[in-house]
C-alpha cells in the first residue's frame, strides 16, 4: 500500500511502515506536515500489524532541514506558539509509538529534522550525512524536544557543544558520541533500516511495547521506582495471548505466529 503526493509518503513492508518526508528540496516540517505525522503515527498505532517504522527524506541530499525559517521571520508569538504545538505533539507521539521506530538518516539533518530522529528509538546514517541544532545561530531553540533528548542520548557536553556552541557533526563523530547506532555507506540507510525493523517482527509486539516503556521510563523515574515497575509488567504480559506463544514456541522448536494482543 502506498499514498503518494503527500507531505509523507507512507508505505507498508511486511509489519514495517515506510515514512518518507517529501517536501522538497530540503524536507522541511510545515504545520500540514507536522500534523499528518501525528496522524500517521496514531493511525499505525492502531493497526495491530504493525512492529515497527521507518522514517527517511526523500532524495539524496537531505534527510530535513527542519522547520522553513519564513515561518519565523515575521517575529509573530502566536505563530511560533502553534508551530511550536505543532512540533511537540508530532515528535511526542513519535517518541510513544509502542513500536520500534528508526530514523534512515540519508543526508543533512538539521534542527527539527535532527530533532525528528532524536523522537526515533534508534539512528543509522549515511557516511555522509551532517547533523546540526543550529537554532540558537538564528535567535531560536530546539522546540522539540532537541534539548532533552539529545542530552539524554549524548550526555551534556556534546549536548552543549551542538546548542550552545552550534557545532556540526559528521556521521562519523555522531557514531563515535552515541547520537547514532550504525553508520553505513550512501545510499543504504532505508535498506539498513527495514532490515533492523524485520528484526522486530521476530520478537512479541507485546514484549517489545512494554520494554520500550520501561527503557524510556529511566530518563525521569528512579530506579527505585522502575525495578518494581519491571517485575510488574513482566507479570502483565501473562495476560496476553503472545506470552504463552513465545514460550510455546520455543518449547516445540517453532517460530512463534504473533497476535499483538
């Protein structure tokens, strides 16, 4: 299944959805943009044949560019308060999809668009993309979410160097600090990334929903909290189809058949 003409292109391979960001020529978030992301992921959200997704730009030189600055430039509050809505809301909900989601980093990936594959739960780049929050270099910030989910991946003096001393880094540098997982050679991101998310579809969706909460759930819960949280939603999956499957599977030495409920 493929919609085309959009501001997202979304197609579907197996139990992987295919977002391609096609605003050309840099990729850049609009409010119509932002909104048929949140729609999207929502949507696959509930489309239980879905594990996991992948986003990418289309083209070759841009992955995005983030937000068009003509939107900012008549220096309206108003304006920057909706697009700044705009942005949260998509990026969150990208940040909550109970699947894995992988951001196919295929060229220069600057402010939102750096800040889109931040919201991903896993990063691979091309050799030669370049990655920038280059916000405060125009009087802005990262709106959406660039300042904790960067820090929380990079630790705060990468996190620095990028804000606040606006530094550009290569694919190369942005593996070595743990922006991104993997970097590959131009032109094999997407293949990269759906590979990765065929991965997915071999582990119980319920498992992995569950799992991405308690990962994510460190980066403001106490360890005090978290490990009783752990054993309880471990106990929660028994109430799922998909739990007495895997085990069953395994026992008679055959590959589970998933439910997702």
């Amino acid at each position: 299944m493929m919609t085309a003409n959009t501001a997202i292109i979304e197609h579907i391979v197996g139990h992987t959805a295919i977002l391609t960001l096609n605003n050309p020529p840099a990729n850049t978030w609009t409010a119509d943009s932002l909104q048929l992301l949140k729609q999207t992921i929502t949507k696959l959200n509930q489309n239980k044949d879905i594990y996991a997704l992948v986003i990418t730009g289309q083209g070759e030189k841009f992955f995005s560019a983030g937000a068009d600055l003509n939107l900012f430039a008549d220096g309206d509050k108003g304006n920057a308060a909706t697009m700044a809505k705009h942005f949260g809301e998509a990026f969150e909900t990208l940040s909550a999809f109970r699947g894995v989601s992988i951001a196919a980093i295929n060229g220069y990936t600057m402010g939102g668009g750096l800040e889109v594959a931040l919201a991903c739960d896993i990063r691979i780049a091309e050799a030669q993309a370049q990655m920038a929050l280059p916000e405060a270099t125009v009087g802005l910030l990262p709106c959406a979410g660039g300042t904790q989910n960067l820090t929380a991946l990079v630790g705060e003096g990468w996190a620095k160097r990028m804000i606040l001393c606006g530094e550009r880094i290569d694919a190369a540098k942005a593996e070595k600090i743990g922006l991104v997982e993997e970097v590959v050679e131009k032109g094999q991101a997407l293949d990269a990334a759906v590979a990765l998310a065929a991965k997915v579809a071999k582990q119980s969706p319920s498992s992995v929903s569950v799992c991405k909460t308690l990962i994510q759930a460190g980066r403001h819960m106490p360890r005090t909290q978290a490990l009783p949280l752990e054993r309880e939603l471990f106990v929660g999956l028994f109430d799922t189809e998909d739990q007495a499957e895997g085990v069953n599977a395994f026992l008679q030495k055959r590959a589970p058949i998933w439910k997702n409920r």
